[in-house]
C-alpha cells in the first residue's frame, strides 16, 4: 500500500462543533433581546399595576396613611433638588461608613482566620456589637464625637461589620484541605496561601456579604440621621421633619428616592461580581 492509499483510507478526523454560549452570557443572541419579551418584563408590570392600583385604594380610604400617588409625584418633580441634594449627602455617609467598616472587618477576617487566639478575643465581642441596639449608642456617641458626621460614620460602619466580618472569615477558612496541602507542598507561605488560596477562596462568600451591606448602608445612614441629633441634612432628616409637619408626600417621595438608592447600589455590587467572579459557578 502507497502513502497515498493510506491517506485516502486514514479516518477523516471530525471537528466538534462549537460550543453553544451560554444563554446566560451577554454575548448569546438571546439574551440581547430578552427584554423584548413579554415573558421578562410584563410580570413586573402587572405587579407594578396591582401595586398602584391597591395604593391608589388605600388613599381613598386612609388619606391620614397614605398620599396620593400623584402627590408624591408632584413633591418630587417640584423639589427635585432637595430630594437630590438629602440623597447625596445620604449616599456619602452610607459610602463612608461602608467602607470603614469594610476595612476593618476585612482586616479582622484575616486576623481572625490566620491566628486563632485573635478569633477567641474577638469574636464574642463581635457577636455582643451585632446584638446591641445602636441607635440607644447614637446619643453617647454624639456626646463622644460632637454633631459632625463622625456619630453616623461610626453607626453606618458597624451595621456593616458584622456580615462583612462573618463572610469573610467563613470564606477565609473554608479552604479544602486537599488544595491547602498541595501549596504547602511547594513550600508556599503563609502570605501566598493568603494571595494566592483563601482570598480567591472568600471572594464569593465576601460578595455575598456586600449584596447586604450595600443597600443596607442606607438604612444604616438613615437610622444615623433619625437617632443622631443635630443632622441638618440628609433623607433621614428630611423623613424626620416632613413626618413631625404631617407631610406624608414629602414622607413617601424621601422613601422611594432611599429605595431607588438601595437598588442602584445593589445594581453596582451586581455588576461588580460578575466582572470579578467571572470565573465563579455562582456567576454562571
């Protein structure tokens, strides 16, 4: 037999075809247009209805407890610069405080995780912080830190810490120990198992604590704002003197900017998982 008999009678090699996208990736055809479906955006919008339709009879028949839509509306579009000037200045504490907060439960996290006599001495006191009502702290702590924004920072930070804390010290620790043998092994150190094996490790459990600790930064900043005397500013104040006025449109219009601020800033963490956890099932 020639060589080329052998070729003509060699097995011809199939190609596998190409593997489908995901029809969760932004790069599959489908997910382009899968707003346009009626399938994706008509649920939200009977519930939408059903909602305003319930509001809009709950106004009628307790016009003491809730305003007109209508008025809510008016409040908004005829203050818009109040309402955005309240926001923003909610918005940076909750920002400020969150990263405080960040900060030091991440540090924490790792202390707690790489030497276990920091885990005995700190976490029953973080346990006590996460128990303890802090808007009864926020009068001392106004006393302690003068009227400034240094009381609601403080308040906002330790919302934020515990989930951020827990998290991040469960993801820290979590590590196969089949993985952590096979760095060790290669003689790696304890700060390349930290770079290298527990952060990628907590990353996702990290993420899962700030889809909490975002939208819950506002509420956090709120509560600061409410409970810590001498706030000039802010939607908390804004919801505390239109309330003590009876100016339930103002009351409502200051609420449903907080829930467009909680919404967008889980949109961020969102978005912000996805571009770094890409290679996560979770994000799958």
């Amino acid at each position: 037999m020639t060589v080329a008999d052998e070729r003509t009678t060699a097995p011809a090699v199939e190609t596998p075809p190409p593997a489908e996208p995901s029809r969760f990736s932004l790069k599959h055809p489908r997910s382009r247009v899968a707003w346009i479906r009626p399938a994706v955006w008509l649920p939200l919008v009977v519930m939408l209805a059903i909602l305003a339709g319930l509001w809009r009879w709950g106004a009628e028949k307790l016009p003491y407890l809730l305003p007109p839509l209508s008025d809510v509306g008016s409040s908004l579009s005829d203050d818009l610069d109040y309402y955005v000037h309240n926001a923003l200045v909610t918005l940076g504490e909750a920002t400020a405080g969150l990263g405080i907060g960040f900060v030091a439960a991440f540090v924490l996290a790792v202390l707690t995780s790489e030497l276990p006599l920091v885990r005995r001495a700190v976490m029953p006191i973080a346990v006590v912080l996460n128990v303890t009502p802090l808007v009864a702290i926020a009068p001392a702590l106004v006393v302690a830190f003068g009227f400034g924004p240094m009381p609601k920072l403080i308040i906002t930070g330790l919302i934020c810490f515990f989930p951020i804390l827990i998290n991040t010290a469960t993801g820290l620790r979590s590590v196969p120990q089949q993985v952590l043998q096979v760095y060790r092994t290669m003689d790696a150190s304890r700060v390349e198992l930290l770079w290298h094996v527990r952060v990628p490790n907590a990353l996702p459990f990290l993420f899962a604590a700030l889809r909490i600790v975002f939208p819950l930064s506002i509420i956090g900043a709120v509560v600061a704002e409410m409970s810590a005397s001498g706030s000039t500013s802010g939607l908390g104040t804004a919801i505390s003197v239109a309330s003590s006025m009876n100016q339930l449109p103002v009351v409502y219009a200051s609420i449903f900017v907080l829930a467009l601020m909680g919404v967008l800033l889980l949109l961020v963490v969102t978005v912000i998982e996805r571009r770094v956890l890409h290679w996560h099932d979770s994000t799958q």
